[in-house]
C-alpha cells in the first residue's frame, strides 16, 4: 500500500512551480522510492477522463481510459509514495472525488491543497482570463467577482468556482478524513520560490532536500499594458482562433516574452484592499474549524496593506499602449520567423531537398498566371473586353471549342 498523495491546486495557487519542479525530478524522487506517474499530461488526461472534460487540439479523444491508465501506473508502483498534481482535480464533484479515491482503493490517499490570498488571485485570475481569451474590463471583473449590483455574473460565477477553497476542502473531506487533507498556503509577496516548494515537500513527505538547487519555474506575469493589448487583440481576433491556436500564440509567444517588460505591474488597487482583506479573514476563521492540516500560515491568506493608490488596472496611457503594442509585434514577427524556420526544416525532411531560386520564381509565376486566369473567367459576365479576350484565348488553346455551332449575330 502506497501513501498517495493528490495535490489539486487550487488555480493559481503555484502549482505550476511545484509541477514544473516533480517534472525535472521525477528521476530522482523515484530512486526515492516516490512515483510521478506519466507525468503531468497524463495526470491532466486523467482528471479530464473522471471531470468529463474534454478539449480541442491535440488532446482531442486522449481522454478516454487516461483514468484507468494512471491508476494501473499507481498500482504497479511498488515504492512507498506516489504524487499527483493537477489544478483541474479542484473541479471535481463530492461524487467523482469519491470515485477517484474508490479507484485508488488499494492505497492510502491524501490530498493536498494549495490556497493564496485574495489580492494576489483576483488580479492573476484576470490576467489568466485574458491569456486565455477573454475580452472582459478589470472594472467589469471585479464587480462580478464582488457581486456588485449591475455586473455581469458570468465572471463571478466561473471565479468563485475555480477559486473557492472551502467547497474544495468540503469536496474532497466527503472522500478522505479530514486529517488526510493537508492545506498549502502560498507565501507573502517576495518571499524565495523555494519555500512554498519546501511546503510541498512536507504536505507530501517528500525526500528532504526536495527538489535541491533546481531552478524553480514561475508562470509569467503581464503588465497593465501589455495585458490591455492582449486583450484588445483578444476582441479583434474573435472566434477566429481556436484554444490551441490562442495558447501558443499569446501564452507561449507574447505573454512569454513581455513579461517581465512591464513599468506597471498587476497589483490590486486600493480601492479593493478591505474588501479582499476581510474575504481573507473570515476564510482563516472557515479554516479553522474544519481543523485542516496548515503547512505554511494561516496568515498568508489574509492581504498585505501594501496596494497601490495609482490607475486602475485597465486605465491605461497611450505612451504605454504603443510600447506594450510594440513589444507584441515584436514577438508575433519573432514567432513568424521561427515557425517559418520549422516549416523548412519539416520540408525538408518530407521531401528530401529544398527548391532551388529558379523552381521558387518559376513555379510563383506559374501561380501568378493561373490566378490572372480564374479571375479573368470570373469577371466574363461583367467586362465585355474580358469576354472576348477569354473566348479568343479558349479559341486558340482548346481544340474542343472549334466543334461548337457557329451562334448567329443577334
């Protein structure tokens, strides 16, 4: 019987550095007798196998059976710990948190939970928003976040539902004892990236030391600017790009390398302090009760007095638009020149030898005049000129015509 340990975020929470950090060690934890198991794609398959979720692009129809799949890594596992680590897992219900520690049965399963405070969620979780897509105002986000009168509830709802710990907490007490349950809190603003993970290794009873002088990875972060041009991208675009093609070409592209860059970085105002300083307080108190296992401060979860008294984040100069516009065109043509690099070498490998200048010129020209042609069909009906010249042009290069009736002259 292994210890299994099912760390589900919460979003935003660090759990990129912690997954980016069992990834690179997944080695070394095993020689320790600890399994990763199939890594955290397989791990994401797998909780959207138990949620129903399914995606677009290249995971399309991989989720089916990827439950099953890691479970049988975990039961072939014969050392004493095994972690689990996805966000998505934060989603699921009483009934499917149930069946997932049902289907690990053989084992002895904790959960690890990842918390943070209010401040720093409600302005990464808009950023995320609009990394993934969307096009809704700061001022509209946090009103629905807050409930105010007037605002559209869609963002509220999907934020407190990604966000809410103690339905999360609730959720997987209904699976596990709560003494199983182990709450990770993130710590204060500029505190070394290495204590939350040394958190993570206790709540997981990781090997001491974990993971040693590993680089830890950060999900990166955007400016008020630059998150405006994305967003102001996001509205131009539309529907126009699918999920796959939105990740690579604003996560992967432009958010990877405009951040850091910005002169005006994603605090909450001050004018949203109190609010998220009481959500903190009464969540500590929550807490509390339910007599969850804290690795970290309950503390951390209450908001730093330390929110700028400037522009709201959507306010945003036009100086600082045209700077953050520039960088992005930047990277789009970094990215094209890359991808046009790739496309190459890919050809190449398909067909054995690139086109000489000759072929390139020739076979353009060659596509040049079969345009000119298609167009000129095209526009028969409307330019009499084009007309005679199409007619006289089938006359001289396509024997067939000649054997249609002469038409009279009308």
């Amino acid at each position: 019987m292994a210890d299994v340990f099912l760390h589900v975020g919460l979003y935003k929470t660090g759990t990129t550095t912690i997954q980016g950090a069992l990834a690179a060690t997944a080695e070394q934890l095993a020689a320790a007798g600890v399994l990763f198991p199939g890594g955290h794609r397989a791990q994401r398959l797998a909780a959207y196998d138990l949620l129903g979720q399914r995606v677009g692009g290249e995971q399309r129809g991989e989720a089916a059976g990827a439950l099953g799949r890691l479970v049988d890594l975990v039961d072939a596992h014969d050392g004493p710990t095994v972690v689990v680590s996805e966000e998505e897992l934060s989603l699921a219900r009483p009934r499917q948190a149930r069946r997932l520690v049902q289907a690990l049965g053989g084992h002895r399963v904790h959960v690890v939970v990842g918390a943070r405070d209010m401040a720093r969620t409600l302005v990464s979780a808009w950023q995320q928003t609009i990394v993934n897509g969307g096009t809704t105002t700061w001022a509209d986000f946090v009103a629905s976040v807050r409930g105010q009168e007037g605002a559209p509830p869609s963002e509220g709802v999907s934020f407190h539902w990604r966000h809410d710990l103690l339905r999360v907490v609730d959720t997987w007490a209904s699976a596990v004892p709560v003494e199983r349950i182990r709450l990770v809190t993130v710590p204060p603003p500029g505190t070394p990236g290495t204590v939350l993970l040394a958190r993570f290794a206790e709540a997981a009873h990781l090997p001491t030391g974990w993971p040693g002088d590993r680089q830890v990875v950060r999900n990166v972060s955007l400016g008020a600017a630059e998150l405006e041009v994305v967003r102001r991208l996001n509205e131009a675009v539309g529907e126009r790009f699918n999920a796959t093609q939105h990740r690579f070409v604003i996560e992967a592209g432009i958010r990877a390398r405009l951040a850091g860059t910005t002169a005006r970085p994603l605090e909450l105002p001050s004018a949203h302090l109190a609010w998220a300083q009481a959500y903190g307080e009464r969540l500590v108190a929550a807490l509390e009760h339910r007599g969850v296992t804290v690795h970290g401060e309950l503390a951390d979860l209450v908001a730093h007095d330390v929110a700028p008294a400037g522009p709201a984040l959507d306010e945003v100069t036009d100086p600082e638009l045209l700077a953050a516009t520039q960088a992005a065109l930047v990277s789009l043509a970094l990215d094209h020149g890359r991808l046009f690099r790739r496309y190459r070498r890919a050809f190449l490998e398909r067909e054995g030898r690139l086109p000489g200048p000759a072929e390139v010129l020739g076979s353009q020209l060659r596509a040049g005049g079969f345009w000119l042609r298609k167009r000129a069909v095209h526009h028969t009906d409307r330019h009499p000129l084009v007309a005679r010249a199409s007619s006289l042009y089938l006359q001289r290069t396509s024997p067939s015509s000649r054997l249609l009736p002469l038409q009279p002259d009308s």
